[in-house]
C-alpha cells in the first residue's frame, strides 16, 4: 500500500508540476525518464523536480485526490 501511495503522490506531483510550469517541468520529466533505474527512485525523482523527503509531494497527491472526489461528487448529483 505505501509504494501505491508514494507512486501516486509523485505521478500527482510531477502532474501538478507539468501543468503549472509548462515546458521546464516537461524538460525536467524527461530527464527523469531518462535515467531509468540507475539510482535510488527517491533520488531519481528529485531529477523531475520532486522531492518525496518533503511534504509538499504527499500535500500534492492529496489535493489531487481532494480535486478528484468533488469532481465525482459533482458529477453524482
């Protein structure tokens, strides 16, 4: 369960990033990709932009998620 969670907060987070960024964060993403599995996956994300030792990756997952049930919950009525 906490690697679902932590690949979510960071596929969430490298998401959020895209969207607000734009180009930069894409650039960034694609590094990331690039590296395959050649390190750790919590130093390879820091290459996208995203550092799981802090909380603001988890508080990203979060929101998405809060953002997603009042979709559903909008949808539903």
């Amino acid at each position: 369960m906490d690697q679902y969670a932590t690949g979510f907060s960071a596929a969430a987070a490298i998401a959020r990033k895209s969207v607000k960024e734009g180009a930069p964060a894409a650039e960034a993403y694609r590094a990331f990709l690039k590296t395959g599995d050649s390190d750790d996956p919590i130093e390879l994300l820091r290459i996208a932009g995203v550092d799981m030792d802090k909380p603001l990756a988890v508080a990203e997952g979060l929101a998405m998620f809060a953002e997603l049930a009042q979709e559903f919950d909008a949808l539903t009525r």
